[in-house]
C-alpha cells in the first residue's frame, strides 16, 4: 500500500500582486519571485503564511 503525501501546495499572493505556487510544508522561508518579501516562514511543519492563501492544489 503506497501512502499519499500529507502537503498540499498552495497558490498564494503577493502584494505586488504575483501569484505562485508554494509546497504547504516548505523548510525554508518562501520570498516573492518579484518584490523578495517574506511570504511564509517555516515553523516544523505547516508554514505560517503572512499572505492568505488563495486555493489548496491537490
């Protein structure tokens, strides 16, 4: 029996209004591919996000 992975990844965005798409369990803090800002950080599991998400991808 092969399990599912437990992370999503999520489409989220940025002031700067750029959308991308981040692993929902990231290990390393996620930065806008246009401004830099920090738009998550890791936390030893689900990353804090400082931007609302704006769909779950399966």
């Amino acid at each position: 029996m092969i399990q599912e992975p437990k992370g999503k990844f999520v489409k989220i965005r940025c002031k700067c209004k750029n959308e991308q798409v981040v692993f929902g369990k990231a290990a390393t803090p996620v930065h806008c591919l246009v401004c830099g800002e920090v738009l998550g950080t890791p936390t030893g599991g689900k990353t804090k996000f400082t931007v609302h998400p704006l769909e779950i991808l399966k």
